[in-house]
C-alpha cells in the first residue's frame, strides 16, 4: 500500500505543476495542497521502476531526517557483469567449487556491488539526478549471495554550506539484516529537473539464463 500511495502522491504532484507539461494545471486553486503533498514527500523517498521519469530534490527541499530506499536484487546475470565491468574475478564470487571451500561456503557478491546501490539510491531518488558524490565511508557486515534482495535506506543526517548534505546509508538485506552501513557526503542540485529515465540495452551473457 505504501508504494502505491506514494505513486499516487507523485502522480498528483505532476498535475499539481511539477511536471512542466502540467505547469498552468489548478496551480494556483491548489496551491495549499502542492504544499502538503510536499511535505508528506519529504518523510519518505521511494524508487519505483513502474514510473519513467526521474526527479530530484534540490538541496532547499531536503531537510534532515528525510529519508528514501532503493531495492534491488542479485542475479546471476548481475554478479557476472560486475566483475566484467569491475575487472574483479576473484573465485568467490565466480567459481562454485572454489567458494564452497571457502569460509562462506557458497558464491558470494562483490562487496562494492552493495556499495554500487548506494550510489544509485543517491543519484535516482535522493537527491537525484544532479547530485555531485564527494565522500563515502563503507563498513561491511555481512555477505551477499546470490538471490539476495537488498534495500539501501538513506537518511538526511545534516545540511552544511555550499549544497553540501551528510547522509546515513544502512544497506539491508530481505531478512532485515544490516550487511553495509556507513556515511556519504555529497553537493546536492540546486534546480529542480525532471528527466525520463534512459533506457539501457538488453545484455546477454553466455552461460547465464
């Protein structure tokens, strides 16, 4: 229900002016309402893959305490193509046999590909597109393996001068166990956009399904 409402906010705010195709649509008349929906926006951010576009928050709309997630899960497909693109092929994370004699037992994930989400959750919901990554502290708590389903929830924890924002990162998995957890700094944008999301090639890997 959470995610439907919050859909439900978001497609309000389009017609209420955020979107520049609806910026003369009941602005004024509803004027007082814009500003509620903003607020409750401002509790929780949420990433949905059912919508098209991308918005961000500038750094006068985020306040501390605010917070957003982003989900998303580990497939064989996604492991395999992290260490294609990181150049990281340790066994670990790629041979079944070699993993299995290793403390873990089983192929785990590359340890910054939970570090990768929080850097997604930055640029796409919050603060979004615009959003310039100065500093990250990372601190791994426990592996990722295959299948698993982690949510990266940030926290706005301090607004410092020049758009610069600390945030609270906690990376959990679907058992809500912390596996990462750590600090990002960043320069939050200054205007607001709103830019369709692009759209990215179908890849195939041989051997994958």
């Amino acid at each position: 229900m959470q995610d439907k409402n919050q859909r439900d906010i978001s497609i309000r705010l389009k017609k209420l002016g955020e979107n520049s195709s609806f910026v003369n649509d009941e602005v004024v008349s509803e004027r007082n309402q814009k500003r509620h929906y903003l607020h409750t926006l401002r509790t929780e951010h949420l990433m949905s893959d059912t919508l098209d576009t991308l918005e961000n928050l500038t750094y006068d709309e985020l306040h501390e305490g605010d917070t957003a997630t982003f989900t998303r899960s580990l497939s064989e497909n996604e492991l395999v193509l992290f260490a294609a693109v990181s150049g990281d092929v340790n066994p670990v994370h790629l041979d079944p046999e070699f993993a299995a004699s290793s403390m873990f037992g089983e192929r785990i994930a590359h340890g910054m590909w939970s570090g990768s989400l929080i850097s997604a959750a930055l640029a796409t919901v919050m603060p979004g597109p615009g959003t310039i990554y100065l500093d990250q502290s990372l601190s791994f708590k426990r592996p990722v393996k295959l299948d698993d389903t982690l949510t990266v929830s940030l926290t706005v924890l301090r607004k410092e001068p020049k758009n610069r924002v600390i945030f609270q990162c906690v990376v959990t998995n679907q058992n809500n166990q912390k596996v990462v957890t750590g600090e990002a700094k960043v320069i939050a944008p200054t205007e607001k956009v709103i830019l369709y999301k692009p759209t990215l090639p179908k890849i195939t890997i041989e051997g994958c399904d």
